[in-house]
C-alpha cells in the first residue's frame, strides 16, 4: 500500500545540483542555518544527518515558501513528506508538528484522542436540522460527482451551508461524504503531514470506500488542503489510487458558463473588484490551481480582478507572517500592519479580499488588522471574504460570516450564534473526545446496538 515517495527519492538524488536556492525563503534554514540539501541525497541513500534533519523539520512551518524555486524545474512538492516518511521508518515513534505548537499540544496532536475530539467537535457545530436537510445526498446511490467536505469547512459553518446551498441552487447531482464526522474519513493530508503515514492511509482508505458506493470517481473538494493531499500525498499512500479530484472553484467556474442568464446577480448592483490571496495548498505543487478562482471570480457580474504584488505561485504564506508577528504579542493585537497580505490587498485598490482556505480565512480575518477591528469596534480596512461567500451572495445566498460575527458578539441571542457558545462546544469535544475518548452520543449508541448484534 506505501509507496515510500521512491520516484522522488531518486529525483532528488540524481538531479540535485545542492545549489540551495529552494532555502532563499524558507524560514526553517533562516532559524537553524542548517543546509539542508546539500545532505539531503545522502540522507536518503545512507540516513545520514538524521538529527540535524529533525532540527530543520521541528522549526519548519510548511508554508512551502521552497515551491518553484528550484533551478533543475524539480517539483519539490513531495519534499517534506519524503523525509517524514524515511524518519518514521527509522523511528517508529518519530511524529512531528510545527515548532511553534507547545509540546503538550503536540503529543495530543500525534494522538487518537485528537481524533476523538476532532469529531466531536465538528458534530457539536453543524446543527443537527441542518445535517438532516442533507441527508437524502449522504445516502449511497448513483450520482454524478461527490462532494467531500473535509473537516476545516465545517468550523466556519457558514462556507458550509453556503457551498451545499449552491450546488443545490446548480442541480449539481452530488452525493455528500463528511470530513470527521460520523466516521473516521479523511484526505489523509494532515496525518502525512506529521508524519503519521499508516493513520493517513486508514482514513483515506475509508474515504475511498465511501466514494465508491456513489458510483463515481470524481470528487469535488472545497478544503485547499484536501486538495493538495489528494492529488499530491495520496497517491503515494495507496497503490492505484485513481480517484478524479476536482477543487470546487473549477467545477462551478464550468458550471457557470451554462446557467440561465440572469441568475448571477450583483448583491449591490455596482463594480465588484476582488484581489486573491492564493493559498499555498491550492497554489503549489504538481496540481497546483491558480485558474479555476480567476474563472470563477470573472463570470460574476460587473467584475474585476486585482491582483496583489505577490500572487499566484509566487503568493505569500500568512502563517510565516503571524509567526513573525507573534514573537511580540503587544504588536500582534494592536498593530495594523501585521501580515503583508492585508496591505498589499489595500494597495491593490479592490474592494474584497477574497480567501480560498479555512485557516487562511480565519488568520487574515482575526488577524489581519488590530484587536479592535477584530472585535468590531472599527471597519476593517479591507473585508476578507471566502470565496464560497462571493459566489453565494451573487446566486442570492446571504449566510452571515460566523467566524466574524462571533468574534464581534461573545453574547448573543440565540445563544447559539455567540462566541462563548462556540467555545463551549470546543470544550464540551475537549472533555469528551480528548479526554474520555469517546464518539458523539449519537454514535456511541449506534455504535453500542452494533456491539450487541454482534454479541447476540
């Protein structure tokens, strides 16, 4: 089933010239100064250099800054998971998470009791009248593509709604597979990422068996890091994978060209001028995509496109820069300025900043300006919002923006719609799931009438 990245292996060892331009930006070699390309061949012949290699990952903050950097045109997408993969052979206790995640926090990450409360969590916000309206889509039949979630969408619960409603809205014949939901379903990104490829493998082997049961092998994914795991890690995770992965902004943007005229809409009637900010998952590798958002976004009415300084493949990471920004907590919550991507945005003279991830959205959002505007005491100087949202808005799809509406009212009625409720249901998973290592109730039970069938 593991395929061990060998054809990258070779690539890096034959055609690697150990010139180092793919470290210019990386923020890893900027902290430990340690070369790593220049051992990195040896590395994977003769597992040489293993702890200074570990140094370099434990500082890495996989904003993939290295991407297209490489003199030989060699696609360094499979880089980090490579090492990972000969690291954790070599140590089958070798698992690793960004530096800047406190230790305790990292060993719960490595753990099943992440996964416990990652589900719990994600069934404590999608209310279950919601999940129920969806249900006749969940149920395996004949459709024409699936669409799979994946498990960030449903945080911001909104982009959520939002997306189902317009593929609804586009008769899109879909079936709907949930992220960890219900069941232990997962691109297998995140895993492989820390190096947890055997996990990875499980929970897109069950992926892959739940796409069958549709009758289809195209998959539509919503989630930029889906994306990038599906077309780039899985298939170096399991043998034959041929599923077709299709990010959502693609489908739609071909979608859009046979909708009736008139459907689209501008929500104000005037000029829409949206800047993008390319996230590094959707933007970089093989299958990077840069194209679909640009379709997509110029179908709309009465609509312009922007771009920053740095976009594209040449896009700047937001978590490098909160990473920066953070070291002096002060500046972090007052300054304006903390993340380049807002002022460049500004600079670019649009009206909208438009996000193509969850974390990207939920960082340029909280922390793109100052603790006042994130609060809602002042109007940000531009507005960040995800592109699920735009398009809703002109099909006439209106779902408030809860990660900032949450964020400006800790108290709210309903109760449900507040920032304390969501905190709560973050706690309510913590000690459920972290900590007592138990399903959702409604799974528990279900899972408890399975015990006794069997029992019986």
């Amino acid at each position: 089933m593991f395929q061990e990245f060998y054809e990258f292996k070779e690539m890096i060892i034959d055609d690697c010239s150990s010139c180092n331009a793919c470290l210019n930006k990386c923020y890893a070699f900027q902290r430990t100064r340690f070369p790593l390309f220049k051992h990195l061949g040896d590395f994977f012949e003769n597992h040489t250099h293993v702890e200074d290699i570990k140094k370099f990952l434990d500082t890495c903050i996989y904003c993939k800054a290295h991407e297209h950097s490489c003199v030989n045109s060699s696609d360094l997408t499979l880089l980090l998971p490579a090492i990972k993969s000969d690291l954790r052979r070599l140590d089958p206790n070798y698992n690793w998470s960004p530096a800047f995640i406190p230790s305790i926090v990292s060993r719960f990450l490595r753990s099943s009791r992440f996964y416990y409360f990652w589900r719990n969590f994600n069934y404590n916000l999608i209310p279950q009248d919601f999940r129920s309206e969806y249900n006749e889509y969940r149920k395996p039949r004949k459709r024409e593509v699936v669409f799979f979630s994946g498990c960030g969408i449903q945080l911001l619960e909104n982009q959520y709604y939002t997306l189902c409603e317009i593929f609804k809205k586009l008769d899109v014949d879909f079936g709907l597979i949930d992220g960890s939901y219900i069941k232990p379903i997962c691109c297998g990104s995140i895993s492989a990422v820390t190096g947890n490829f055997q996990f990875g493998a499980y929970m897109l082997q069950n992926l892959i068996n739940e796409v069958k049961k549709f009758g289809t092998k195209k998959v539509i994914v919503y989630c930029a890091t889906c994306y990038w795991g599906l077309t780039s890690i899985a298939p170096e995770l399991i043998k034959d994978f041929d599923l077709e992965i299709v990010h959502a902004t693609g489908y739609l943007a071909e979608k859009l060209k046979s909708v009736p005229k008139g459907i689209l809409k501008s929500p104000t009637g005037d000029q829409q001028a949206f800047t993008i900010h390319d996230s590094c998952h959707l933007a970089h590798g093989p299958c990077g995509d840069t194209t679909s958002i640009r379709n997509l976004l110029s179908q709309l009415p009465n609509s312009q496109i922007n771009e920053m300084k740095h976009n594209k493949h040449n896009s700047m990471c937001d978590l490098y820069y909160l990473l920066i920004a953070i070291r002096n907590p002060l500046m972090l919550f007052f300054k304006n300025n903390n993340i380049p991507i807002i002022k460049e945005a500004i600079e670019s003279e649009a009206d909208t900043l438009c996000s193509l991830c969850p974390g990207c959205h939920a960082i340029l959002s909280i922390f793109g300006s100052d603790i006042f505007t994130t609060l809602g005491m002042k109007k940000p100087r531009i507005p960040v919002k995800n592109w699920a949202s735009i398009l809703g808005e002109n099909l006439g799809i209106f779902n408030r923006d809860m990660l900032n509406y949450r964020f400006q009212h800790l108290i709210s009625i309903p109760f449900k719609e507040s920032g304390i409720w969501y905190i709560l249901q973050a706690i309510r998973a913590l000690i459920r799931g972290g900590f007592g290592k138990k399903e959702p109730r409604p799974i528990e039970k279900i899972l408890k009438k399975i015990r006794k069938r069997k029992k019986g």
